[in-house]
C-alpha cells in the first residue's frame, strides 16, 4: 500500500463522508436560519423556540434521504472491500 494509495482512500472517505452529512447539516441550516429570522421579526428571544422545528426537520430529512444514505455508504463499503486484497498484496 503506497501514500497514495492511503491518500486516495481519505480522500474518499471524506467526499463520502460530507455526501451523508450535507442533507442532514443544510436542513439544519435552512431552518435555523428562518426560525432566527421569525424570531428577528416578531421580537420573540426564546432559546428553545428552534429545537422543535429542527428536530422535525432533521427526522425528516433523514427519513426522505436516509435510503439513499445507505445505499452510498454500502456501495462505497463494498467498493472498499473488494480493493483491500488488491492493496494489501502492494504491501
């Protein structure tokens, strides 16, 4: 197994890694972001009022993209399986 082998595998790891984490941490952000600007418009300073709606929020989004979230990380698992022998006869 080479460096860049090494790195290749991190690179990927991290792509795959921001690819699951994106639809979770924008539906986070969209809502946070519009609870704020309410909360900016009508004078309402309540700490707790944003966990509701990004609790839901967030149990959607990965309700509507949590199958295709493992069937990414299955793909890229299995891809990463098939190539250990291959990176551990360069060894």
């Amino acid at each position: 197994m080479t460096d860049t082998d090494v790195i290749h595998l991190g690179l990927q790891a991290m792509i795959i890694s921001a690819k699951l984490c994106a639809p979770v941490l924008l539906t986070a952000l969209a809502i946070g972001f519009a609870v704020s600007l309410f909360q900016s418009v009508t004078q309402i300073q309540e700490a707790t009022l944003s966990f509701v709606p990004k609790a839901i929020g967030i149990g959607a989004a990965l309700l509507f993209g949590g199958n295709w979230m493992l069937h990414e990380l299955i793909t890229f698992m299995s891809q990463l399986f098939q190539t250990i022998p291959d990176l551990v006869s360069k060894a």
